[in-house]
C-alpha cells in the first residue's frame, strides 16, 4: 500500500505506479496518515452464491513500515525540524519494524549549509550524521538507493519476502489499547487492523498530555527520539518533572535526574549532560513555576 506524499510531487506518484507495476506488485494507493509503504494481509472471503452484499474481507496492517526519503528532502526536514517528529510519530504508530529509505538526489549539496531551525548548519555531514543516529541510537533500519527504479527494486524484494514469510502464518487482531497495555506476545502475528491503524496515525489527533510534553521535548536541539520516550516514560507530564524538580536540593541534583536517563536500544546511553542543563534551567525557570 502506498500513500503519504510519495515525494509530494505528483509526477513521482505516477512514476512509482508505473514501476510497481512493471515489477509485477499488487498494490494500493490509499492515503496513509503516516508513512510511505506498508503491507497488509488481506483476508480471504468466500463469495456467498446468490447474495448481492458479500462481506468484506478484514485487513490486517504487517508490522513493517517505510518512509521513503529523497535527499533534498531529508534535508529540508531535518532543517525545519520534522524529521525528529516524523520518526517521534512512526515510533509510536504500533508497527515495530521501522524503515528509512533515502533515495538519492543530484542536488547541488553545496548550498546545504545554509542555517536551519535555531541557527543549526544542516551540511551534508550532518545528514549522514542524522542517518547514522536513525539507524545505531534509535533502531530504525536504515536503507539507500541510487534513485526511483532502485526504489522499487527495493520495496519489489520485500514484498516477496514478507509474502514468503507469511503465506501459511495464522494472524490474529490486536487494538492500539492491546499494544500500550503489553497485552501483545507476538508482534509479528498480532496485528493492527488497518482503519484503526490509520486512524491512530491521523497528525492532528487530539494528544494525550505525555504525547504534546514528548513533542515539546523534541524541539531542543539534540533532544533525540529515544531520549524523549526515556523522559517521558519517567516523567509522563511537566508537572511531574516540576515536582521531582522541586524535591531536589539543588542544581547538580536536578541535572542528575535527566542525566542518569539510560536510553537506547540497549538502555547503555546516558542523556547528555549539556541538554539536561538546558532541560533544567527551562523548566525552574521562575516564570513558569
């Protein structure tokens, strides 16, 4: 299933149409609230003889997500910000396996140092840097192409793996509840349906207080994805931050309590000590209390 903006142009949608097909992929174009590509498992219903309504069949969403990247673009979205929230977004949809696929440009990345957002030189060093932390520190898996066709290439090869992995599993349903209750053993074969999937995934949804703090969280600069979650699942809301703040003697204690956030896959990682300063001094500052 293919949806988001697909590179946003409508040119690059008729492209990639024109590949799929020429690969031989079945496919559908819906409008997907996060994401690019996704796959589904569609049930099988057999046609009632003599009936005009036949039921329709249940769709359950595979766990794998891609969102596909043109370089210029990663650029663009790394210097105004959305990148971070994007992967903030992806990593709370319910999919578990995460995938950033950045086709290549023919930009002229000369110009790319120009400032971005709080004055932040966006040069190509730091997108292969932005790429290297997706992949090591937040546990996306990380794939490149030369262009379009590679592209498809690409998404043709995973299509038929996960077709090959599935074609005799038994799945079963799952609602995001199920998920943030840990109610779900096996990721792989407990699936979303897809409506309720995208429903969740709308962009303006209304937000619970810890989803709007984690999104405040991550408009500090190197405020990472994970170092987010890992705050928040301490400290769900600013209140709560406040007040562990407020039961501190003073400054060296309250830059411990984010300091000391192991994050990460592994949980090996420490919070920087510079963006638990910046943390610290925000939320005691005077006016807000």
């Amino acid at each position: 299933t293919a949806g988001g903006g697909v590179g946003g142009r409508k040119t690059l949608k008729v492209e990639t149409v024109r590949h799929l097909q020429q690969c031989g992929v079945m496919y559908d174009r819906r409008n997907l609230n996060i994401g690019d590509f996704l796959w589904i498992a569609r049930e099988r219903v057999v046609e009632v003889e003599g009936q005009f309504r036949q039921r329709q069949p249940r769709e359950l969403v595979l766990p794998f997500i891609v969102e596909r990247k043109r370089l210029d673009d990663l650029w663009m979205s790394v210097k105004d910000g959305r990148y971070e929230e994007q992967k903030f977004r992806m990593k709370g949809c319910g999919l578990s396996h995460l995938y950033y696929l950045i086709e290549d440009h023919p930009g002229q990345k000369q110009f790319w140092g120009r400032a971005g957002q709080g004055g932040m030189l966006v040069t190509p060093e730091a997108i292969e840097q932005a790429v290297a932390n997706t992949a090591v520190q937040e546990g996306f898996t990380v794939k490149k192409t030369a262009d379009q066709k590679g592209t498809i290439e690409y998404l043709t090869l995973v299509t038929r793996l996960l077709r090959e992995k599935y074609k005799n599993k038994d799945l079963t349903s799952c609602t995001n509840s199920d998920l943030a209750d840990g109610l779900v053993g096996c990721r792989d074969t407990t699936l979303l349906p897809f409506q309720e999937f995208n429903d969740s995934s709308k962009k303006n949804k209304q937000l619970t207080v810890t989803e709007v703090f984690a999104k405040m969280l991550l408009r500090l600069k190197g405020l990472s994805v994970d170092m987010a979650q890992t705050i928040v699942g301490q400290y769900p809301t600013p209140r709560d931050l406040m007040s562990a703040y407020s039961n501190c003697t003073n400054e060296v204690e309250r830059v411990k309590l984010i300091a000391d956030l192991a994050y990460g896959m592994e949980g090996k990682r420490k919070v920087p000590k510079a963006v638990a300063e910046a943390l610290m001094k925000f939320w005691t500052c005077p006016s807000l209390v």
